[in-house]
C-alpha cells in the first residue's frame, strides 16, 4: 500500500477521523497538515502522540522563501476559485430565472387552453 496512514474503501485508517468543511482560503494550509499526519501517524504507536502533531504542525512553520510563494499562489489560487464559483452562480441564477419566465409562460398557456375548451363546452 502506498499510504498505509490513509483509510476508506474497507481500509481502517489507524486514527479516527471526522468530515468537516473547509473555509476555500485555507484549503491548502490543510490538505498540507493532513497529507503530512497520514506521511508520518505510520511511525508512532499513538495517532494523538505530541511528537507527532508537533511534527505535523512544524509543516505549516515557514521553512524558506518557497513557503511564502507557495502560500501567495495557493491564495492566487483559492482567489482564483472564488472568481469562478461567483461567475457559474450569477450563470446559474439567471438560467433559474429563464425557467421561471419559461415556467410563468407555460402555466399562462395552460390557462388560457383551459379557458378555450371551457368557452367551446358552455356554448
């Protein structure tokens, strides 16, 4: 197995683990803080060993100059996402729009055939 710390599909993961949402501007910090646990929870007995979660934690700590690009493009990035998330809702807003006028439409032919027929069978 490639990553023995990672569960899911039948496999138990050694650590327990929970679903949580996740603000889009710190996406990254925390996909690095996990993929760094599941690289090192396989070495300790103790999934909530404190050498282990300081070790996790030092992946956040700057290390060089490359860390404070990675964060500025990774921002870039999640600013870049939000950009798009906002464009495909005012997309989809207006779509929900158009079939609400299309919707409006339908029911007022309805009516109005429903109005014909009963005019043609009163008279």
């Amino acid at each position: 197995m490639s990553n023995p710390g990672v569960g899911g599909r039948g496999k138990k993961a050694p650590y327990e683990s929970i679903h949580q949402r996740t603000p889009m501007p710190i996406k990254p910090m925390m996909e690095v803080l996990v993929s760094r646990y599941r690289e090192l929870v396989m070495d300790y007995a103790d999934p909530e060993d404190p050498a282990l979660l300081a070790q996790v934690a030092s992946a956040l700590a700057p290390r060089s100059g490359d860390s404070h690009q990675e964060l500025e493009a990774a921002h870039r990035k999640a600013e870049s996402l939000q950009t798009e998330l906002k464009n495909l809702q005012r997309k989809l807003n207006e779509r929900d729009q158009m079939l609400s006028e299309l919707f409006t439409i339908h029911d007022n032919y309805d009516a109005q055939v429903k109005d014909k027929i009963k005019k043609a069978l009163d008279t």
